[in-house]
C-alpha cells in the first residue's frame, strides 16, 4: 500500500528540515515520563548539549524542541571551533506537573539510562530545568555526563563563563556599532536577570552601563535597585531606546511585531533560539539593526564544560577561548557586511565551513 498523504504535521511541528543522525524517544521506566535523546551530528565529535526539563502541552512538543535545539547545537559547538557534535535531551513535564525530588531523582536515573544506551554518541550536562546536583545523579547511571557540582569532583555550573562570552560579543559589537569598546555610559535593555542575565548585570553595571532591566519574576526589582538600574515591566521592555537589546529570558523573542518596535542598534544576548522564525535575521538587518548571532554569543557555557572538563585542563586558557568568542562575533560581522549577507547566513557560513573541513 502506498501512503499518498503522508500527515504533513510533523513537519510543521518541528518546522527545521530532520537531518538528524539518531533520535531515542523513550518513556522512563521509573518516572513515566517522555523523554528525547537527539542526536543531531557527530562529525566534529561526540554531540554535547545539555538536558532539559521543561512543561510542555504535548510530549510531542518536547521531541519538536529536542529535534530544533539539538541542530542549534551542532552550529554553536562547530562554530565555537569545538571537536564536539550538537545534540541535547528534552524530558516532558505535561502542563502543571510539579514534581517531587524523588520523582525529579528518577527522572534522572531515567535520562542516564538512556543516554548509556548509545554508548558515548552524546554527552549531557545541564539546561533549563535542570542543574549540577542532577546532573550528579544522570552520572549514577553514566559516565557520558559533565558540568557535575564541584563537590563530587565536576566543573560546576556554566553560567558564569556563559556571562563572560556575551560580554565579550557586547563589547565586539559596540565596538562594531561606534568604533569604541567602551561600556561606559552606553545604555544597554537586558531582558531575563537569571543566572546569565544577573551576572551579565553586574558586570556591565560595574563598568559603567546605563541599564534597564525587566524579569517576569518581580522579585528581581531588589536586585536590580541594588545595581542602580531601571526595571520596566516585561511588555514594555523591547519598546526602551538604548543603545543594545539583551535578551536573557527564554527563546522566541524576536517575532515579527518585537523586531518591528525594537528601539535601539544592536541585539547581543544570552537566551537560545532568539530568532521566532529564521527570516527575523532579514527583518532586523533591514531595520539597520545589527544581530550577533546567539549560538556564537553564548557559547562560553559549553566551550567552559568541554575544555574544563578535561584531564589537567588549564582554566585561564580557558576563559581566553571564552573571551575569543568576541573575535568571533567581529569576523562574523565582517563577513556579513563583505558578503551582503544577514549576520545569521554569516554565522552559519562559518559552522558549515568548520563541518564541511571535519568530511
Ligand atoms: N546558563 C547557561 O550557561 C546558558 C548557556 C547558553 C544559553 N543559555 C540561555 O540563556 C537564557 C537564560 O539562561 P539562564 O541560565 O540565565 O536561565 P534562568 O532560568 O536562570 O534565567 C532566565 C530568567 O529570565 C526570566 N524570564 C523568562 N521569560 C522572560 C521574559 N519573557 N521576559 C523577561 N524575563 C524572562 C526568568 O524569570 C529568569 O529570571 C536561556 O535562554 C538559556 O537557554 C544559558
């Protein structure tokens, strides 16, 4: 029998082309949950990307973010000139599951089982939802783990040196924007003051910014006040002039309507998949607005757990590779303006170059 109309919804869902090398979907034996393994490539290496766990309204949800932000990887680990592939994990929460630390405990005994089953083809670490401590408890069931609590002998959380790299791409970008990698009394809107967002923060206050800042959680207000800084409400946030927007929430912010009221010269943050939809890379360049890509920008985090990670790793040569990703961002602006093309065809140009060499 032939299947004349295949269901196009798959499709839609994921809404990126599948060139996956291996997906598992697997429904925990302990917890009951849903949970994805992705493996996008392993041609520069074994894929590195980090475990989520997240609310989603179907488990189908979930496989469509594990497909996006396991391809998301390959092009941020390849463009982060790293010899690691993409892939990422994505365990289901159905809508309103609060989940008790024993269930949160099987989950993750769950998630190492299966990741042992590919024997090495992925290495997890943590994401949104989950942290160090858990990632101690992924390691009960698998060695193909890192970012362990610096306790049990790991690296420990990455946001610090996942701050460090967007600094880095917000400097190279005012340098871009005036010709001046001065910090100082330039106005910079920082959405989401979470583990990336609150240090990014700091720094920048330390160095003189002018800030606004907003979170959806008003019990940040105390800490943006501790730093002298301005909170609006989250609605309003993209509408402030300043010089650079700094997205640190979750994904999806720049839809069509946001690029079409941003207000300032340059978007550089921390948050994953900023873009709603790719052809926002267009809209802003034709706004005149300059984008750093975000898989360039925050980088830090994942170049931290790979190079800290290893045997006798040298941390101050690490922080350089993380600083380095400004250097990225600047030959990536380069080449977009040399080439006439957006900031993300440009990005992209380059993890393909870095993939295409590994053949
Ligand atoms: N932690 C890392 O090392 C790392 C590495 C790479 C990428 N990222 C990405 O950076 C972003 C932030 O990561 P994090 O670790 O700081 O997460 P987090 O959960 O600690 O912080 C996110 C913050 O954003 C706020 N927020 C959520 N939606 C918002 C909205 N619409 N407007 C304003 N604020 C909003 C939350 O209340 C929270 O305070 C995420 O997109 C994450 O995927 C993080």
């Amino acid at each position: 029998m032939t299947l004349t109309h295949p269901n196009p919804s798959l499709d839609a869902l994921i809404g990126i082309p599948f060139t996956h090398e291996r997906v598992l979907i697997t429904t925990g034996i302990r917890s009951g949950l849903v949970i994805t393994v992705a493996v996008h490539s392993t041609r520069l290496g074994q894929a590195l990307g980090g475990a989520r766990m997240w609310q989603y309204e179907n488990w189908t949800d979930a496989v469509a973010d594990a497909l996006r932000l396991s391809a998301a990887m390959t092009l941020k680990n390849a463009a982060a000139g790293l010899h690691l592939g993409g892939g990422k994990s994505v365990i289901h929460l159905p809508l309103d599951t609060e989940l008790t630390d024993a269930e949160r405990r099987d989950a993750m005994l769950d998630l190492g089982d299966a990741i042992e089953s590919l024997h090495g083809a992925y290495m997890t670490a943590e994401d949104v939802g989950t942290n160090a401590e858990l990632m101690a408890v992924v390691k009960e069931r698998t060695d193909h783990v890192c970012g362990l609590p610096v306790a049990s002998g790991g690296v420990g959380e990455p946001a610090e040196a996942t701050a460090a790299g967007v600094y880095a791409s917000i400097v190279a970008t005012l340098e871009a924007l005036f010709g001046s990698r001065e910090v100082a009394g330039r106005h910079l809107v920082i959405a989401g003051l979470g583990q990336v967002g609150g240090r990014l923060a700091t720094r920048l206050a330390a160095a003189g910014a002018r800030l606004t800042v907003s979170d959806v959680n008003l019990a940040r207000q105390d800490f943006a006040a501790e730093l002298g800084a301005t909170w609006v409400p989250v609605d309003g946030v993209h509408h402030v002039p300043a010089d650079l927007f700094v997205p640190c929430g979750l994904g999806g912010v720049l839809n069509a309507r946001v690029i079409g009221e941003l207000n300032v010269l340059g978007v550089v943050g921390a948050a994953n998949n900023q873009l709603a939809q790719p052809e926002g890379a267009a809209q802003l360049d034709a706004r005149g607005i300059l984008w750093a890509p975000d898989f360039v920008v925050n980088a830090g985090g994942v170049i931290y757990l790979a190079l800290a990670s290893e045997p006798n790793a040298d941390l101050d040569a690490v922080a350089a590779r993380v600083e380095a990703i400004g250097d990225v961002v600047t030959q990536i602006f380069t080449d977009a303006r040399g080439l006439g093309i957006t900031t993300l065809a440009a990005a992209e140009r380059l993890a393909a170059a870095r993939l295409d060499a590994a053949r």
